[in-house]
C-alpha cells in the first residue's frame, strides 16, 4: 500500500518548507519504496510513496493533467477501471499511463467531480 501525507498552512502567505514534506515522505518508505514524489504550492505541500501495481514502470505521482491546473494523488485500486478508461477515450480523451489513478485524473477532467465519484 502507498503512502500519502500533506500538509496545509491556513495562512495563505505562508510558503511551505520542502524539508518538513521530505521528512514526512521519508517516515513513510515502508509504504511505498518504488517511487516518491512531491507537489509544493504555495501553503500546501504534498508527498507520496509509491508502491507499483498496476503499471510498473509509469504512473508516477503526484500526476497532472496537460496544462497542471489539476493535480492527483491517490492510493487504491479503480476496479473498473478499463471500462472507465474505453468511455473517456470515446469521448477523446488521450491517456499516457495504463494506471488506474490517470482514470481517476481524466474523469474529474471530463466529468467533474459529481459524475467522477458515481462511476469510479
């Protein structure tokens, strides 16, 4: 199972510190030894630690649709995935994963997040 923490400064100003999400990441390499990533945005920080599963050699987190107005980080497994994935490309959506967390990426980018969370 992988490993996702984060954290959130109320204060919008205040920027986060990339050495206190290192450090919490790194607590967590149990979870997830195959990859570790990071998202840093002004006050919220984001880290994950991958444990490969489906799609061994991508699907790398945090992930980001094209432009990186959306960003995804998740542990769990999609269980009908494949189907979601043939529905968003008939709709024309590209995919560059065979991870089931790029599902979810495209169906909040397609869908919103109404109709994301009653089909996955």
């Amino acid at each position: 199972m992988c490993g996702i923490c984060g954290y959130l400064h109320k204060d919008s100003d205040k920027i986060v510190n990339k050495e206190v999400i290192k450090r919490m990441n790194d607590s967590l390499v149990h979870r997830g030894p195959d990859q570790e990533g990071f998202y840093l945005n002004n006050n919220v920080a984001f880290g994950h630690r991958r444990l490969s599963i489906i799609d061994l050699s991508t699907g790398e987190q945090p992930m980001f649709n094209e432009d990186k107005s959306i960003v995804l980080i998740f542990n769990g497994e999609i269980y009908n995935y494949i189907e979601l994935r043939d529905e968003l490309k008939k709709l024309g959506c590209n995919f560059y994963t065979n991870s089931d967390s790029e599902v979810i990426l495209r169906a909040y980018e397609t869908w919103g997040m109404d109709r994301m969370s009653k089909s996955v």
